[in-house]
C-alpha cells in the first residue's frame, strides 16, 4: 500500500465520521474476512486482537502477542482491502516513547486509525475479568505522544479506557475527559453493563464515541447505537464466531459420519469465490506481460 493511499484510508475514516452516521466495522482477523467484511459492503474493518492472537497463534488475548505480530496482520489486511482498518494497538506496548514508535509503524503498516488502551502489560481483552489500569497521567502522555508523532491527523487516535470495570463508572468518565484533554480524536470506554450507561457515553464527551459489541455489553440494534449518538461500532467476533461455529459443524460431522457435509455445488462457489478473490484480473496480468515477453 502506497502512502497516498494509506493517507486516503485515514480521510475517508474522518469523512464518514463528518456524515454524523454511525459507522459500522465488523471484525476481521485476517486479510480475507476483511475483504469479505469490504465485500458485504461495509465502509470500514476493525482489526480485532482476539481474533488475531486467536488465528495467528492459537493464543488468548492477554498480552501474549508482540507488536510486530500485530503489525504483520495490519499490513497484511490493510493492503488486502480498500475501506479503512481502525486497528487494536493494545496499550501501545510500554512507555510514552514505545507508543511513539507504535503509532509511526501502525501508520506505515495502513491502518487508518488505532486504539490505545489505559491497561497494564500485559494487558487482557477488556471483556475479561481480572484488569488492571495505569495511573491516569501516564495513560494521557501516551495520548499526547500519540497525537504529536503521526505523520498527519488523518491518521486517527482512539483512546481507551479499562476503567470502568476496575475503578467504576465516575473514574471511567473522567479518565475518558483527561484522555480527549490530551488530543484523542475519539473516545472509546470499554465494557459499559447497562443500557443506561450506554446511552450516557456519547452524550459526556466532545468527541465522537466509539462502542465495542462484545459480552459483556448489551446487545442493541445499529439503528438504536446511532440514536444513542455513537460514531462508531466494532463487532470483533463477527467473523470470528461465525469461523468456529462453522468449523466445529463440519469437524463433529466428518468425526460422527466418515464423510464431509455436503457443500452443494462446490464447483460453481469455488468459480464465485476466485471471482472474488480476484483471479480473473491475476489472469489478465499475466496474459499482458506473456503478451509483452512475446514481443522482445
């Protein structure tokens, strides 16, 4: 992906935030749910860290992955896709300095925005018990070296809190203000409980309001998400838990049975999905450049 339009993913993020519309981002965990997620018509992907700690080594989300491996998948989704990615980037991992160097590799990698959480390392996927959270200060100077080091503002910062699990509702909120004080471009607390609680978030700050659809929230339809005022909604386990429900099916059949379920006409989805996956361009290439061989 070339800088242009690495610039282009993080504009068009911002432009659909101007619209006022929720934007929806399903979770993808790879490059091809993400172009599956980009073919279903959604206008952004959310690079899940479950689902990548998950499909690249099998693992848990708790803080078992270095950012080089989180880096690897954003490249390799960032550049399989032409729609957005907002990116997991856990708590940056360390100081005020390594966020620096986060936020500079996340940027080049393609992602038009990331996350920053206000855990400890090794963190935990927020809708797991037993967090922790850094003192307050030290989470908004890693906002503020966020915000200083990217390259353009079109890259865009989003500020997490683990709070609300940890230390209650009020510190939550006021961790959120201190963080959006330190130049966050959007604000995202973890794992409200309640209806209420989520119908307060977007209404307490100034910034657009990110919500994370995952256990431990209520289930809410989009159109009553976008109501409550958010600006943003990440479904990680979209593609994921559609992935093992399937997987596990098939396996339990083919152990019960002897014999794999039947798929239908394998052939004609098999011809759809390398129209999907782009074959037939790869074959116009490749008849171009023997075109062009031929001729010297």
């Amino acid at each position: 992906m070339s800088n242009e339009s690495k610039t282009n993913a993080g504009r068009k993020l911002k432009d659909s935030l101007r619209r006022k519309k929720l934007i929806v981002a399903p979770g993808a965990y790879d490059a091809l749910t993400a172009k599956l997620v980009e073919g279903a018509g959604f206008e952004a992907a959310y690079m899940t860290g479950y689902g990548t700690a998950a499909s690249m080594r099998g693992l848990p989300d708790i803080g078992l992955l270095t950012m080089t491996e989180m880096l690897e998948n954003v490249r390799a989704i960032a550049g399989a896709v032409g729609i957005p990615l907002i990116a997991d980037a856990d708590t940056g991992y360390g100081n005020a300095i390594n966020v620096i160097r986060t936020v500079r590799e996340f940027e080049k990698a393609g992602a038009a925005a990331i996350h920053i959480e206000d855990q400890v390392w090794p963190k935990r996927c927020g809708h797991m018990s037993g967090k922790q959270v850094i003192p307050k200060d030290e989470m908004a100077a890693k906002i503020r070296a966020a915000v200083e080091h990217r390259s353009t503002d079109d890259f865009l910062i989003i500020a997490r809190t683990d709070a609300l699990a940890v230390e209650g509702w009020e510190n939550a909120i006021e961790r959120g203000h201190a963080y959006v004080e330190a130049g966050a471009d959007i604000m995202f607390v973890e794992a409200p409980e309640t209806v209420e609680q989520m119908e307060q978030i977007p209404k307490l700050f100034d910034v657009p309001c990110l919500i994370n659809m995952a256990p431990r929230t209520p289930s809410l339809p989009v159109e009553t998400l976008e109501k409550m005022g958010f600006a943003i909604a990440i479904y990680p386990a979209a593609c994921l838990a559609a992935t093992i429900r399937a997987n596990l099916d098939s396996l339990r059949h083919l152990k019960e049975t002897g014999q794999t379920q039947d798929f239908g006409d394998f052939l004609s989805a098999f011809m759809e999905f390398n129209q999907f996956i782009g074959v037939p361009g790869y074959n116009e290439l490749e008849e171009k450049f023997k075109s062009q061989q031929g001729n010297e």
